[in-house]
C-alpha cells in the first residue's frame, strides 16, 4: 500500500512514527498518525491549521489527554485549573516534574495499531472514491475520519471539530488541486 503514497504522505508516516518515539509509546496510533499530517505541508495541514489544530496544539492535547490521565473539562466544573496546577508545580519542582516516567521504546520501526492500519486502509479506499491514483495527507486524514473510533478522532471532537465540515474542507481542497 505504502507504495501508493505521495511523498508527503510517506513523510507523515515516518513523522508519525517519530512522534510515537518521542512520547516513547509504544505503537503508532490514529493520534500519531493525526500529528504526523499536521506536520507535512498538504490539504490536510491546511485544514487542521484552519481550525487553530497547529503541531504543537494537537500534540499538547495528546499529551494532556494520554500521559496523567486526568480530564481537564471534570476538574474545571470544581474549579481546578489543571494547566495552571501543571505550571505551579513545575515551577517549584522543575520542568517534567508531573511526568510520568515510562519504559525506552526499542528501536527499528514502531508496528502500527489496529486502529491506525484501518484508517491507512480507508484512506485507499478513500482514494479510489476520490478517483486518485495516490493516496496523499487529504486522504489520510479522510482515512481517519472514516475510522472514526480512534484517538484521533476523539482529539478532534474534544477540540469541538465539526468532522463533517472538516471531511468536506479536505475533500474539495483536494478537489481543487486536481482541477
């Protein structure tokens, strides 16, 4: 399949991957794979970057959402400030003092989750639909919408996305650039 990719999209997969490393998780999720397209300049960037979805937002959020665990919108209702809580401690205690120490990731390629293998797979199917002969970051992150169960996905919805929108930006970018 890999060799159906754009250039840019074959760089959002390794992005993808590094991205995976450097949280040291263990596989390359919807998420990672989300952030990998952020990264690489194409339809689905622009749209992300659209909507205020920078690199640095989403993976943020990830972090937030992924590494203590904690829901910043629950703790707000009783009045905690869970980035403000974040940045007092790491003042007195030093930066990374709330992280979570975590196992090195092995080296060689990261396997991809079942999740994030679907929406690759989708986003060929995606492809076709489009009457594309590649499959370019648009695609991919239709891929992902179209997987839809994915922390991808629910980054998305939490950053209060419309995906029916987005799904229809990306297309018609696209749409535009083949034209």
């Amino acid at each position: 399949m890999f060799e159906r990719f754009t250039t840019p999209a074959r760089e959002s997969i390794r992005r993808a991957q590094d991205e995976a490393r450097e949280l040291r998780h263990p596989s390359i999720g919807t998420e990672h794979v989300l952030l990998g397209i952020a990264e690489v300049d194409g339809p689905a960037a622009q749209v992300l970057l659209a909507r205020g979805l920078t690199p640095q937002v989403l993976r943020q959020r990830l972090i937030v959402r992924v590494d203590d665990g904690l829901d910043p919108d629950a703790l707000a209702t009783v009045g905690i400030d869970l980035e403000q809580v974040r940045l007092a401690t790491e003042a007195h205690l030093g930066p990374g003092a709330l992280d979570k120490p975590r196992p090195p990731v092995k080296g060689g390629h990261l396997p991809l989750t079942k999740g994030a293998k679907k929406a690759l797979e989708l986003s060929l199917r995606e492809a076709l639909h489009l009457k594309s002969g590649e499959i370019g970051t648009g695609h991919l992150l239709l891929g992902l919408l179209r997987e839809g169960e994915g922390l991808a996905v629910r980054l998305l919805v939490e950053s209060r996305v419309d995906l029916d929108a987005l799904r229809a930006d990306v297309t018609a970018l696209m749409q535009s650039r083949a034209a």
